[in-house]
C-alpha cells in the first residue's frame, strides 16, 4: 500500500503486485473460484473476453498453474503482432478468435463451445451450477439430483466448467469481502477511521463485492466507482442481482447476512459518472501523458481505459474529503497498454 505525499494526499492499495501476470481485481475474482474447481477436479475451463482481457489472461495463467486447461474465446481477429495480454493468453490457454457477430451472443457461443472441448463422454457446467453443485453435494448424497447426476462421469472424462466474461458470477465477491477483512485490520486503517475507497468499475462485481463486505463489517466506509462501461440504470441492475444471488448462495452461509441485508437490494454502492464519457475501450488524445506523468512522480502506472478514471477520481475527492480518508484500489490490468500502444501509436510518442 502506498501513500501519495504529494498535494492532494491519498492512499493507493497495490493489488497491481499481487502476481507478475495474475493481479489486480482478476486475482481477487478467482480466489474462491479456483479452490472450488479443484475441489471438483475439473479438467478445463472455458471463457471470453476482448482481445486484450486480463481477465482471460488470469484465467489462463491461474489454471495453468494448477493443471487445468484452459479454452479462451477472445473477441475479434488475431492481431498481427501479439502483444500484453493477448500473447500472454496465447501462450498459456488455448485461444480461438471468434467474429464480433458470433460474440454477441456469448452464451450460446461459450455453451457450444465448451461442449465441443467435453466432447461425448464429458460433462459441461456453469459456474453458478457448480457453486450449488459444491454447496449441496453432501446434502442430496445418495439422492437424485440432475446437478450432481450431470457432473458424474468417467474418471478419464472431461469436466468442462464455463466461466462468464469478466468473472462477474456471485462467487467473485468473496475475494472483494476478504480484501476488506484485510484492509480493516488494526495494522492498517483499522475499524473506526471512515474511509472512502475508490475503485473503476467494469462490470461492477469488484465494487459490489467491496461494498458488501464493508456493509457486514459494519465499517464507517463506503464505496466509489467510476462507471466505465454501462450507464448507471445498469450497474445497479447488476447490483441487484448480485445481492440477490449472495442472499440465495449456500457459499456464503457462513456470513451473517440475512438480517444485515435484510430489505437491501441496491445502494450500497456510489457509482459515478467518468470525468471524461466515451465508448468505453477509447483513449482520448492527452490520457497515455497524464499516465506517463503519474509513473514520474509516483513510480506508479495506470493505464488510460481502468486505473486512469479511478486515479482521477480519488484526486477530485481527497481534495473535497474532511473527516474521510480517500483509498484507491489499483485494480492491475496494466499489460493491457501494450496493445493500446499498437491502436494508438500517436498517442505514445512520449519524450
């Protein structure tokens, strides 16, 4: 964790070093995730992203390290030079370059595609369907369940689990509510100090799952995110059924959430409008030298689509802020300006 000494002053949580490849909010997506696949021996993973996601990178990277293989369908044609995330995917996960009309419809594209990799023999589940799978497995022993009874088959059979694009499933919440755990502790900010944590939002998982856990804290913090990719009708839809889905999961039985959710459906988040709108994945000409002056003075990077707006934004508020102090999550995907440097070459023509 690092703090800004510069005017205005702010903390910046450092998940960007959690892992050379895997780090940032990917990393803490999966931290419940990949027990769980290897608890049930699964035998590969498919899911999809753009042609420069971390996402699929940490997929890739994170199943390779623990013998499971991976089938990554990335959004659009093969770059002539592969580069950031796009070579790394490439070199640890099985990649297939699907057409953007084909890629709009990413559930029939992914089901068909992970029944293809299971082939005759194999079994092909969800991840939602292997979470209940998981949960119930010693409750329905010895009953029938379609769940349990689907995900049976040969030992020399593939167990094929698809995984949705940026991980955006209920399960991913449970490393955001352990990061808070952490940060709360006596050696660092403590329970009683209010903060304001600051974060981007993509899919808006990362931000619920921070919120959710300040909230069964019982923390004197709240959440900020800057809204990158929907408007803001969207992120609280998302928000909804995230909450939703967490009351649902047995996953989660351990957390007293009943009564402290009780009647909470959206809310605990403060999304915000980006400093700067546009289509979301542009650069705008001005954004890659605001993050070359960044890495200057403070040694940190951030890249112009995520930790940029994120960055911006704990600037504004530390300098509104009185009594609160301002903490940015880094949330990594920093590779991913090897391929802006490719589309906006213009843009890096740095002295």
């Amino acid at each position: 964790m690092s703090k800004m000494n510069q005017s205005p002053s702010f903390y910046v949580v450092r998940d960007d070093l959690l892992h050379p490849l895997v780090n940032g909010n990917k990393a803490r997506k999966l931290d419940a995730l990949l027990p769980l696949l290897e608890d049930n021996a699964v035998t590969d993973v498919v899911t999809c992203g753009g042609c420069q996601s971390a996402h699929t990178t940490a997929v890739a990277v994170s199943c390779a390290e623990r013998g499971i293989k991976s089938h990554l369908l990335l959004r659009g044609e093969e770059p002539e030079t592969l580069t950031g995330y796009n070579l790394v995917s490439k070199l640890y996960g099985n990649v297939v370059y699907v057409p953007r009309s084909a890629y709009a419809q990413r559930r029939q594209m992914l089901e068909r595609h992970a029944e293809s990799v299971a082939g005759c023999n194999g079994s092909v589940l969800w991840l939602n369907d292997i979470m209940n799978y998981s949960c119930k497995s010693d409750a329905v022993e010895g009953e029938s369940s379609s769940h349990v009874d689907r995900f049976k088959c040969p030992q020399k059979s593939k167990k094929v689990v698809v995984i949705n694009e940026g991980a955006g499933d209920v399960i991913a919440l449970s490393g955001l509510m352990r990061l808070i755990k952490y940060l709360s502790g006596s050696h660092l900010f403590g329970e009683k100090q209010p903060l304001n944590i600051v974060v981007d939002a993509g899919t808006g998982t990362t931000a619920v799952g921070l919120a959710l856990g300040v909230l069964l804290l019982g923390l004197p913090w709240k959440v900020t995110a800057v809204m990158l990719v929907d408007k803001i009708d969207g992120y609280r839809r998302k928000e909804q059924n995230l909450i939703s889905e967490f009351l649902e999961s047995t996953t989660f039985s351990s957390f007293n959430s009943t009564s402290t959710l009780s009647g909470v459906n959206t809310g605990l988040v403060q999304w915000v409008q980006h400093n700067s709108p546009r289509k979301f994945g542009n650069v705008l000409k001005g954004e890659v030298e605001e993050c070359h002056k960044i890495a200057l003075q403070t040694g940190i990077l951030v890249d112009p689509i995520y930790t940029l707006a994120a960055w911006d934004l704990t600037t504004r508020l530390s300098q509104n802020e009185e009594e609160a102090k301002v903490v940015m999550i880094h949330t990594g995907g920093t590779l991913g300006i090897f391929g802006l440097a490719q589309r906006y070459k213009s843009y890096f023509q740095l002295p």
